[in-house]
C-alpha cells in the first residue's frame, strides 16, 4: 500500500489543460501553500508551453514523460472521458495517486479495471463528483439526514447549459466519446441525489439527438426510483443558448418540508417548513477548490478518498441506464447486465 506522503509539499502534474483544467483546477492549485504544479501535459506542446509559463510548470506533450521526469504524488486528469481509461491506468502503473474528472469512463467493465488497478497498485483514485463539496449541496445532504424535511419522497434536479463551445473537435457530439448530456452533464445530479437518498433501481428516460451530425443525445430527462421508494426527475440540456446563464436548481420534498436549492437566487439554499420559511445564502467557497483539498489531504494522511471508484462507477450506472432507456423506449431496471456504450 502506497502511503501517504507526509507533511512536505505535494507534486501534482496536470494532464488535460482544456476548460476544467485552466477555469478551475490550476487556479485552485495555485491557491495552496503546499502543492507544487510540476508539470503540465497536453497534445499541443505549445499550448502547454504557454499554461506552464502561468503556472511555474513544466510543458510536456506525454503523461508518461511527464510521470517519469516529474515523479509526481498525484495526477490531476482533465482529458476527454473517452481517454479517461488510459490516461488512468499509466498513472495507476507508475504508482501515482489519480484524481479524475467525472465520470470515471464510458464503460462499466472500464471502470472496473481502472478501480481493481488502482487497489492492485496500492494508489489512491478519487472522481471529481463536485457538487458533494458544493457549500448548499453540502448543506442540502445534512438538513435532509437531521430530518428537518421529514423523509424525503420526491427530488427534481435540473442542469441546463449551452453546449460545450470548450469541446475540442466536438468530441460531446459522439455518444461513445461523450455518453450524451446525461452521462456528461447530469450525472452530477444523479450522484448527488444517491448520495442523499440512496440507491437507484430503475431508471426510465426520455431524450433527444436533435442535430444531424450529433450521435449522442443533447437533451434528457429521466424518472429515477429508488430502493427506499423516493423518485427523483432529472433534467439535462445542451440546447440552452449561449446568452442564457448557466442554470442549476434542486428540489427535494419531505413529509414535514421542502428544500429548494437555486444558483439563480441570492438565497441559493431555502427551506420551506410548515410555519417558516429559511434562507440560507452560501459562503463563497469553491466546490472545485474543496475536492482537491480533500483528495490532497487524503494521500498526505493515508486516508481513503471522500468519492471512490465504486461510487463513481455506481453513479456512471444509472447515467447508463437512463441511455438505454432512451434507446430502448422502456424502463430498466439495475444493475446492468451489459454494457450500453
């Protein structure tokens, strides 16, 4: 077992320096006293060139140059999901501690490799399912499990936003490079829900192609109903005009209660009781900044990861399931037998 790697600063190298990389995993990096970003890695060696500049890095075109040069205590992984597998295991390979963007890939079997790898290895994977570290997410999660809400019994989660203009070549276009708008977009809102009210056992979905070019769906929405018998909506778009902000909202309902959490609102977290009304305006604290922390944290102190590669890979499962609904025009239940992608 790899351990953890003590109180001295922490090497990171970068792989992947596309939209979640430069807006907000290097800037919150750059944010702690005891992380050095060693390296960065990208396929165009002069775009790396340039963010190692801003950084302090040093620019590689290789994750595995990078990894044998640089002998870095983790990797950060920001490529397209579709090369989340390799990219994974040659730093899983090297010994080095992985955080990797959601979701895990495209595949359970996949997937199953990267986490069985990982353990076989003794390196630590987390998978950046933010809205776990989100502030009214975060308090979402504690009202509901003090009850305040009573026994949540219906969920409505929305997540609307242009289409990717950072997706390179257009890779969100392809369903076995994307998944779609729900594997890509919507499974935030599908982890955070199982984290709240458990698992999932049937999924039935509805969605859309829309463009000629485009394999994979832009828009989705799916019924979830869960094993302590909650159901939740989900809604996921790609076809929001760029001019519309991006738009995030959460709903869930208790027998004594109603949660309602907005990104458009100054009060993003509200909760409606039977005599009151609470607004709770959240501190500004960056869910992408705490993830990071908490996976640094975890292999300075030899901990296990706040999101570990089963719960990402049980997450990827109902996105997938949605998929096959969608394909398949009927309700499925879980878990898979096959793979959909």
């Amino acid at each position: 077992m790899k351990r953890g790697v003590g109180l001295g600063k922490v090497k990171v190298v970068v792989h992947g320096l596309g939209f979640i990389a430069l807006n907000h995993h290097l800037p919150s990096l750059k944010r702690m006293d005891d992380v050095e970003v060693s390296g960065v890695v990208s396929r165009n060696i002069e775009h790396a060139k340039k963010v190692a500049r801003d950084y302090g890095a040093r620019p590689y075109s290789s994750l595995e140059e990078a990894i044998e040069k640089e002998k870095p205590d983790i990797v950060v992984i920001c490529t397209e999901t579709f090369r989340h597998k390799g990219d994974a295991l040659t730093s899983i390979e090297h010994g080095v501690n992985i955080f990797l963007e959601k979701p895990i890939t495209l595949r359970l079997k996949d997937a199953d490799d990267i986490i069985n790898t990982a353990k076989k290895k003794g390196v630590k994977l987390m998978v950046g399912h933010v809205l776990r570290f989100w502030p009214e997410y975060v308090a979402t999660k504690d009202m509901v499990d003090k009850g305040e809400i009573g026994n949540p019994v219906v969920a409505r989660a929305y997540r609307y936003v242009s289409f990717p203009p950072w997706s390179f070549k257009r890779w969100h276009k392809d369903l076995e490079k994307s998944g779609g708008v729900f594997v890509d977009l919507s499974i935030h809102d599908v982890d955070f829900l199982r984290w709240v009210l458990g698992e999932v056992e049937e999924v039935f979905a509805r969605g859309a192609t829309v463009y000629e070019d485009t394999t994979a769906p832009v828009y989705m929405h799916a019924l979830l109903k869960f094993k302590n018998g909650a159901i939740a909506y989900v809604d996921g778009s790609w076809l929001i005009p760029p001019t519309h902000p991006f738009y995030t909202y959460l709903e869930i309902a208790g027998t004594r209660g109603l949660l309602v959490v907005d990104n458009l609102t100054t009060a993003g977290l509200r909760v409606y009781l039977k005599d009151e009304v609470r607004c709770w305006t959240p501190v500004p604290r960056d869910g992408y900044y705490l993830e990071l922390r908490s996976f640094i944290n975890s292999v300075k102190k030899d901990l296990e990861p706040a999101i570990t590669g089963e719960e990402a890979r049980k997450s990827l499962e109902v996105t997938l399931a949605a998929l096959k609904s969608f394909k398949e025009n009927r309700p499925v239940k879980l878990p898979l037998e096959e793979e959909v992608i």
